[in-house]
C-alpha cells in the first residue's frame, strides 16, 4: 500500500526588485484608484468641504469686526491662513486612507503583487495633491465671493498655490505616519485633531502676532503654520517675501527628511 503526496503547485515568480520607473508607474495607477474613488462618491469631497467654508464665514463675520475693526480688512489677513489651515487638514485624509488600506487588507493582496512596496505610500500622496488643490481653489473662491481681492495678480497667487503644495507634499508624510500608527480610521480623525489644532490655533493665522502676550510671540513665529501664512500673504496681497519663502522651504525640507523615512519604517514593520 502506497500512500500519495499532493505537491502544491509554485505559485508565480514575482520579480526581486522593482525599477524606480516601474514604481513611479504603479505609484500614479495606485494614484488614480484613490482620486476615481471621488467620481463614484462625489460626498467624499464634502467632508473637506463644508467645515472650511463654515470657517471662513463664522471668523469673518463673528470675529472679523472684534480683531480689525472690519470684517473686510480682516477678511483679507485671514484667508491665506485659513487656506493654510485647511490644507494641513485635508493632508489627514492621506492617513486615513491608508489606514483604510490596512484593516481592509487591500495592502496584503498588494503583497502578493509585483508592486514596490514605496508605490502605495507615494500613490496615496500623489492623490493628495488633487485634494490639496480642490481645498485651495475652494477657500479661495468662497473668500472672493465675499469680497477678497488678490494684491499681487495671478503670479503671486500661482507661487502661493506651488508654495502650499510643496508644504502639503511634505506634511502629507507626517499623516503617512500617523496612519500607519493608529489602529483604526477613527483614531488617525482623533490623533490628527489632537496635533493639528495647538499647531494651527497657536499661529498666526487669525490673529496678528503683535496682539498677543509677548512670551507666546517667539513660539507663534517659529511655528511653521506662522511661516507659511506670513509666505502666503505675501505672496498673494502684501508683496514678495523673500524670508517666510525660504524658511517655508527649509521646514518642508526638514519635515520630509525626518517623516519620510519614518513611514518607510513603520510601513516595512506593519505590513
């Protein structure tokens, strides 16, 4: 009597390695499944939509007069920052996408793909950048409605959206991190909450730096929300500003050489 042995058969042979150039293709396709998603469900773009127009109306009409004496003057120093604001916001949806990804499993049939394992990460962000530019134009059109004017033309305010896209290509590595850490989509909402209101409120976003107490001034004008916005006024109604430019440059070159190789990281220890 012989007994018989069932020998599973191999499965593929994936590739060792994939080329940078096949990888920056698998990133846009991953790109591209993540901004269609938005085509069959328009109202994922109101979740990013509505709290900031609610903000832009509630500051300049509840809080404009009490701050600038009008609320036309204040309207004019609020809203790069709230656009500022807004996209540091929107860049949490790269976290949560991700960690969407992970408890679905959608990362481990990736596995077992020929994929570079850097693609979903970089998909994910390309992605952003469409978000990021749908919130802009958002802000931007609801501040012009109510009588915002650009100071500086289209050239300044095209150098404010690059300069906000480069910083919001760089935060978007923070909330890599801050998906890949948290065990659910609901605690990367709360995590990201908790970091990026002191970081946004503690600015100067919608109050001038002058008014307020002198020890928090220092703190409020290393914060690179401060930076930014200081950047974005003047690059879109005060005038060129050499300084905030070049700083924004630097913390968003900072930010990525820190968070980047951090989420490959706890990528490479999750997954």
């Amino acid at each position: 009597m012989t007994t018989r042995t069932d020998t599973p058969a191999p499965g593929p042979t994936l590739p060792a390695r994939v080329s940078p150039l096949e990888g920056m293709r698998q990133s846009l396709t991953l790109a591209w499944r993540t901004v269609v998603q938005v085509r069959h469900n328009p109202w994922e773009l109101g979740d990013f939509s509505i709290q900031p127009i609610m903000f832009v109306l509630l500051f300049t009409f509840m809080f404009g007069g009490a701050i600038m004496g009008d609320w036309q003057t204040y309207l004019t120093f609020m809203l790069p920052g709230m656009i500022v604001m807004n996209m540091l916001f929107v860049s949490l949806y790269v976290g949560q996408g991700l960690n969407t990804d992970l408890t679905k499993g959608v990362f481990d049939r990736l596995r077992s793909l020929p994929v570079a394992r850097w693609a979903p990460l970089a998909g994910r962000i390309l992605a952003d950048q469409v978000k990021q530019a749908w919130s802009i134009v958002l802000v931007l059109g609801v501040g012009m409605i109510l009588g915002f004017r650009l100071g500086t033309g289209v050239a300044g305010l095209l150098g404010a959206v690059v300069l906000l896209l480069i910083f919001a290509l760089a935060f978007s590595w923070v909330a890599v991190v801050v998906g890949l850490l948290a065990p659910d989509p609901e605690r990367v909402q709360i995590y990201g909450m908790t970091a990026l209101f002191p970081l946004t409120f503690v600015s100067n976003i919608f109050v001038p730096v002058q008014t307020l107490p002198g020890w928090l001034q220092g703190l409020v004008s290393v914060n690179p929300v401060s930076i930014l916005a200081d950047a974005s006024r003047g690059l879109m109604v005060t005038g060129v500003q050499a300084g905030p430019i070049i700083a924004t440059l630097i913390w968003a070159a900072a930010i990525t050489a820190v968070f980047a190789p951090l989420s490959a990281w706890v990528f490479k220890r999750r997954v």
